[in-house]
C-alpha cells in the first residue's frame, strides 16, 4: 500500500504538517472543542442547582447531568484534544510521517461513536452514576459499553504514536534524543495506555455484569482498579498540559529548558510513581492497610510530587532566562513584568501553572496525607480540589495551546483577538474563585454530589453549616462557577468563530511536497534558542533569581497550609 | 518550537562518547513503557488486590 508522504510547511512557525496527521489533529481537536460545549453547557446548569439559593434542576436531573458533565469534561474533551497533541508532538515536531493513518482514524471513530453512545445512555434518564459509577449501583448497559469503545479507539491511537515515535526513528528524521516537549508526550502515552488497560479491567466485567452474564462485582475490588482508571486519567492530564507548558514558553519566548537532564527525570519519576495517587481515593475504605495507603498516596515516598515542583520551577525559569537574554535584567520580576500579558497563549499558559501549583497541587498533596484527608475526604473540598488541576491546569493550558494552533494548524486568522486577550484571565480568576469557595464549603464540611446540602424533608436534615459560612461559600462558588463559564463561553466563540468562519492566512506557495526520503521539507531551519545561558544575567549569582523567589513562597505556602491542616484536624477530633 | 537536542548531533557525525546508561533509559520508549506499566501495576493494584484477597470472609 503507497504511503502518504505530503507534508506541508507553515511559513509563519516553520512547524512541518504531515497531512493525514494534520487532518487527525484538527477533527480530534474539533470533537475536544464540542465536548467542552456539551460540558459547559451543563456545568451552568450544575453551578445554578448547587447554588441554594437558586436551586435550578430537580435531583433527577441534578444527577443526570452530573454525570453527563464530568464524562464529557474529564474524559471526552481531554482525551479527544490529548490525541491531538500527540499526534502534534510526535509527527510534527519530529518531523515525520504519521504511522498507520488508517488505524488512527479508526481509533478516532471509536471514541466518536464510544462518547456518543455513553452520552446517550445517560440522556436516556437511567444511567445516572455519576462519573465514577460504582456498583452496585448500576447504570444501562450502553454506558460501560460507550466508555469501552472510547477506551479502545485512545489505546489505538496512543499505539500509532508510540509507532510513530519509531518511524522517526528508522527514517532518521532527527538525531539524539527527541525534543523534550515530545518526551512528555511519551509519558502522557505512557500513562494514558496504563490507564486505559485498567480501565478494561474493571469495564469490561462491569459490562458484563449490566447485561447479568456475571453476577456479582465485589465493590472494593470495583473501587481499586476503577481509581487505577478513574485518578491516572487525570494524571495523563498533568503530563501533558506540562508539555504544553514547555511548548508554550519555547513558542512564545524560544526558552529553552534549564536543564534537559532535570526536565526529562522529572518526567522519569512521573512515568513511575504518578499513577500511584489513584489511592487517594481509598483512604477512608475498610480492607485496604495503612502501608499500601501511605506508600501509593505519597506518590512513592512524594517523588512524583517532586517532579512537579522540578516542572513548576523550571518553566517560569526558562522564561525567566529568557527574558534577561533579551535585555529585561533589572531587578527580580522585570522579565515577569515585561512578558507580554496580552498574548493568550502566554496568559493562559502562566495562570494554569500558579494555578495548578498554589490550588491544585498543595491542596492534592495535603488530601493524599491519611490523616488529613479525613477533614475532607467526600466532601465539595475534592471537586474544589480537582477544578484546580483539571480545568485551571489542563484546560487552560490546552487553551493557550490552541490560540497557538488555529493559524498554524486550521490556517485560520484568530477572530476577536480582543476579546482572546481576556479570555484566560476570565476563565482562570473565575475557576481559581470557584474551586477555592468549593474548598472552603469542603473544609467546613458540606457534601460533594449532593443536591440539596440540608438534606431538607430526611431524619438527618442539617443546615447549620457554621453559622452560615458555607452558604456564603457556597453562593461565591456559584458567582465565580459562572464568570468562568463566560470565560469559557468566549474560548468556544473564539475558536469555534475562528475554525468556521476566521479569515483564511493567504499562503501563496501552498502546497503539499512530497518527502522522498522520510523526512518532512523545512523551510527554514528551526531556530534553538539559545545554546547557552548566560554568566551575565541574573543577580546574585542566580541566573533566575525572580523563579527563585516565588518557588521559595510556594514553598512557604505549602509548608503553612499543610501544618495549618494538622492544627485543624486537632480542633475537629479532640484526643480528650 | 525548542527542538535542540533534535539538532544537538549534525547528521554526518557519529558521536564518539558512548551513550550514558540513563539517555539510553530515556531515549527508549518502549523500555518506559514497561517501567510506567509495571510499577503501578505491582505497587498499586496487584498489591491493592491481593490485599482485598487476603480479607477473611464473614461467618
């Protein structure tokens, strides 16, 4: 069979297209894009029923679109637009032909017809789970079935990455070691496929026990393996919204990474111990013993956390480095200062790094602690928790991403640039807001997934809530949910608007050129940044000094925060 | 795009040093794919499992 070699070179990013890949990359990012409509639709509807005071939905529908909600945004929008950046990473940054495009584009129909059918047993009314779908609570057979399907079409397209990774390698389109933005796609890979694996594990019985030929699923052991699906899908996440940090500061500054060696170990520790987190979720289970608690929710003794800090103080470091080589040296923060704010890509990139480390990561580590995790385990403290690394860290990463991706991939002048200058400030104060209001309400202990936080009409009915505070948290969560759904709403006008109607970039010489020898045409030779930092920039023997400083107050945040939890924990659990 | 280790080594030249055991580890990615397979498989669910296993069963 011919093999497709047409490639085509963006005249403005020399980036080379291999073009069954370019075609994958942009319906994998228009099927992510229309997830993310689905699912913000319904988070307004979600935001207005867990505001008290307004109460939209009734519980039936509450639950329903609940679960539609956290399928369409944690699985369907990142996974759809995670492919698409590994097709980016491996053929288009390694300049190569995309392997087996047939097999990608039946893994992409897979997880079309998968999402479409997981979302309609839901809509039907009788599969209201929730994300998480323990038994034996047990929803419609196309449900699981729906969830298989999209599994299998992401593990065949994580396959045609890896086979690409290969093909660049026996067609020698680049020398050494792939670029660093690649590797973390490869651990994104990694993980998505261990991921992926457990999920069959535990699906595929469960839909076999929908459709009654299994009788009985032991509901720990569903809980288990289920986290071993349900927590690393979220970790397939960091790994690649830090290599779009990585792409973002080489794209928007040409930084390079302060030191390869440490970057690429960093993703090392998360390849082996980040996946281990899934126990988090088991902390207040009988059966399972403290010593595979403590040793899988510490991220194996805290090294993958380690690896986020490493990633959290080399980005802004590069940038920082950067910026002083062009001459903004004075002081501590004249390179932050000067960075150009009102690029969307840069914004979005830099709020979903504070905003993953400060609310995300600090509070993910103080839950992972078995003591701790007590104050809030099952509480709106969780969802606050994950708002913070999911959608303040993922989402608006790949959304400065795309900002990048629309003239270059889809060929397409931004609409409302703008209106593309607020959007990541909107969208990641009005989430930073909404999940710091979901922890406060969680710290005080108010429920997640519940309809009604009184349990109004029950034996049990409670609304003390501290004197009121958790109301107030609750509506602040609610105002904020809903600046962030503006914040959303103008990245889906701006890129749906873009995509469909943009302003076509006039290329002149367009065309696809045949590569003859595997390797795709270069324009112009991509530009290394610099090969060296330099002995004159910096102060006090720092070339960083300014990343320096705000990694010592994340540090100081972090320590605070984490004693603070123990002092609350002895207030709310008296020995005496 | 930073892609300077992709252009690190021109294509003409072979590199005279040999390749550190670790860059070997990390230019494999299939050998990465075993280790991030295998590791949370052993620690967190064969070792989960056998723990929900070994739970006596009620009488």
């Amino acid at each position: 069979m011919a093999v497709n070699r047409n490639f085509r070179v963006c005249p403005s990013t020399g980036l080379s297209y291999h073009e069954p890949a370019e075609k994958l990359m942009r319906w994998n990012a228009v099927a992510a894009v229309v997830s993310l409509l689905v699912g913000g639709v319904l988070a307004v509807l979600i935001v207005l029923t867990r505001w008290q005071a307004v109460h939209l939905l009734p519980p039936d529908w509450f639950y329903l679109l609940l679960t539609a909600h956290g399928l369409d945004m944690l699985v369907f929008w990142i996974i759809f637009f995670e492919i698409a950046v590994l097709y980016f990473c491996a053929s288009t940054l390694l300049r190569c032909r995309l392997a087996a495009p047939n097999w990608a584009w039946a893994g992409f129909w897979l997880m079309i017809v998968g999402a479409l059918v997981n979302n309609v047993a839901v809509f039907r009314g009788d599969s209201s789970v929730m994300f998480t779908s323990y038994v034996p609570m047990g929803a419609h057979p196309a449900f699981y079935l729906g969830l298989i399907l999209f599994a299998v079409g992401a593990l065949i397209a994580c396959f045609v990455f890896l086979g690409t990774l290969a093909v660049a390698k026996s067609e020698k389109t680049y020398h050494g070691s792939v670029p660093l933005v690649t590797f973390g796609a490869i651990t994104a890979a990694i993980i998505a496929i261990f991921t992926i694996a457990s999920g069959a594990i535990i699906l595929i019985p469960t839909f076999l026990w929908s459709v009654g030929l299994i009788g009985h699923i032991d509901s720990l052991m569903y809980r288990t393996v289920w986290w071993a699906f349900g927590h690393s899908s979220q970790q397939i996440n960091v790994a690649a919204h830090v290599s779009v940090w990585y792409a973002i500061a080489a794209i928007v500054f040409g930084a390079k990474p302060m030191s390869e060696k440490v970057s690429r170990t960093a993703f090392l520790l998360y390849i082996l111990f980040l996946q281990l987190a899934s126990a988090h979720h088991l902390l207040a289970d009988p059966g399972l013993t403290s010593h595979w608690k403590i040793f899988n929710t510490s991220y194996a003794m805290y090294l993958a956390v380690l690896a986020s800090m490493v990633h959290g103080l080399t980005v802004p470091g590069a940038i920082e480095v950067a910026q002083r080589q062009k001459g903004y040296n004075k002081g501590l923060f004249e390179w932050l200062r000067k960075a150009p704010w009102g690029n969307p890509s840069f914004s979005a990139m830099f709020i979903s790094l504070i905003g993953f480390g400060f609310l995300g990561g600090i509070s993910g580590v103080m839950m992972g602690t078995e003591q701790l995790n007590l104050i809030i385990h099952n509480t709106i403290y969780v969802p606050g928790h994950f708002h913070a690394t999911v959608v303040i860290g993922t989402t608006l990463a790949f959304m400065g991403l795309t900002y990048f991706l629309i003239p270059t991939l889809f060929r397409r002048e931004l609409m409302f640039p703008g209106m593309a200058k607020w959007q990541p400030y909107v969208f990641g104060l009005g989430m930073a807001g909404f999940s710091l209001f979901m922890m406060g309400a969680g710290t005080l202990g108010v429920p997640r997934r519940h309809w009604d936080i009184t349990f109004a009409g029950n034996p049990l009915a409670y609304d003390g809530w501290a004197g009121g505070t958790a109301w107030l948290m609750i509506a602040a969560m609610a105002i904020c949910g809903l600046l962030a759904t503006v914040g959303g709403a103008m990245y889906l006008l701006i890129t749906v608007g873009s995509v469909f109607l943009g302003k076509r970039i006039a290329t002149p010489d367009f065309a696809y050129v045949k590569a003859r020898d595997g390797v795709a045409p270069t324009m112009k030779p991509v530009e290394v940044a610099f090969e060296a930092h330099g002995s004159n920039i910096g102060t006090a023997g720092f070339v960083a000094p300014g990343t320096f400083v705000l990694a010592l107050v994340f540090l100081l945040s972090f320590v605070l925060y984490y004693f603070v939890n123990w002092k609350y924990l002895s207030t709310v659990w008296p020995l005496s | 795009m930073d892609t300077a280790s992709t252009d690190s080594t021109p294509a003409n030249e072979v590199p005279d040093e040999p390749i550190p055991a670790m860059q070997q580890l990390l230019d494999n990615p299939f050998l990465l794919l075993f280790l991030g397979i295998a590791m949370p498989t052993v620690l967190y669910i064969v070792w989960g499992v056998m723990e929900i296993v070994g739970i006596p069963i009620a009488k």
